[in-house]
C-alpha cells in the first residue's frame, strides 16, 4: 500500500536590521549645529517589516491541523489480511478492550478510505471529527458493516481497537460509480476499497436497552 508523505515548511519571521539615519550638517558664521535627516522611504520599510513579523509571531502553525493533514493521508502499519468467506480481508492493528461493536447502535468511528492502489479518497481525520453511524441496519457499505460488527468468521471490533479492511466491490458500491456530484464521481465501478478503521467510541445519545 503506497503511503504518501507530508513535508511542512515553518513559516520565518523576517529578519530586522537596525535603521540608522545619515546625518547631514548645516553650518553657519556663528555655529556649527547637527540636524539628522530621516529618509521618509526607509521609515516606511521599516515600519512594514516590524507589521509583517509581528503578524507571523502572532499567528503560530496549527498543531491540530497538521495533525489532521498528517493521519488524512498516512496509513496504518500494514498487516497481513485473514479471508473469509464473503471475501472481507481484515487484520487488526490493535484489539481494543472496551465494549464490542453493538448491534443497530450508533457508534463514532474514524476512518480513512483507499483504493487498492492507496490513493486516499475519503477520510473522517480530513474532517477533523468522528463519523456516527449505526450498525447492522444497511446504512453503510455491507463490508463496513460485517467488518466492525463482525459475523462469517469476522471477530467483532471492540472500543479502542484499530482495524484494517479490504473490501471486494460486492460489498462495497458494486458496478456502478459511486460518490457523484454533476457527473464527476469519486469511486469507480467494481472498485476494491481499502479502510482503515479506529473504533472511537459509542455515540452517548444512544438509547439504553
């Protein structure tokens, strides 16, 4: 799986020399007097570059965003897939050791999403929040579903666990293009799908059984 890599540029705050003005001298018959003379030109330049830093120092790089943009486009360490009959490929990253992925429950997940060449097409961390969605009941992709919840030899995912899922078409979008928008769409036909899933939490405004 190809992992693309960020480099960040930290912005440089402009270096200020010390302005020093060119006296000029006036004499006259009776005396000698001292009378420096500013360049309006270099006061301005200076005045600007005092602005220019000040508003650099003031406006430091956002550490979450960068750690949005990073785990958006980074993936998970790799792992070897188990099959099973459905064709699900799934591997876990980390079990986690909260409660396991309930049925027809909203939970909130983060994910990032590939196609099998690992070119990323969706990912929750680009959003800077956790997807909720419910369980068991079709409202996402069948391998979604089978994959956290589990079933045909899937273990179910726990809170805090890390998974990885290679999805087939058949339990992705099928044939047909998905995700589009004015005739431009975001996932092919019969597109094998890459998911790497962080079982965040269960939703809190899930009713109690």
């Amino acid at each position: 799986m190809a992992v693309s890599s960020l480099s960040f540029t930290s912005p440089k705050l402009q270096t200020l020399q010390a302005f020093t003005p060119n006296p000029t001298f006036k004499a006259s018959s009776s005396h000698q007097s001292t009378t420096p003379s500013i360049n309006k030109k270099q006061i301005f330049q200076v005045g600007v570059g005092i602005l220019a830093a000040s508003i650099v120092a003031s406006a430091p790089l956002n550490a979450d965003a960068t750690r949005i943009e990073y785990y958006a486009t980074t993936a998970e360490p790799t792992c070897e897939f188990n099959y099973v009959r459905s064709g699900l490929g799934y591997c876990d990253i980390a079990v986690g050791s909260g409660q396991e992925a309930p049925y027809n429950q909203l939970v909130n997940i983060h994910y990032t999403a590939r196609f099998a060449d690992g070119i990323v097409f969706d990912s929750s961390y680009k959003r800077g929040r956790a997807l909720t969605m419910r369980l068991g009941m079709g409202k996402v992709i069948k391998g979604l579903d089978q994959g956290i919840l589990g079933g045909e030899g899937v273990p179910p995912m726990h809170v805090g666990g890390k998974r990885k899922l290679q999805i087939p078409p058949h339990l992705a979008y099928g044939p047909e293009p998905a995700g589009c928008f004015s005739g431009d769409c975001n996932i092919p036909g019969n597109a094998t799908l890459v998911y790497d899933i962080n079982f965040v939490e269960l939703y809190s405004g899930n009713r109690k059984l």
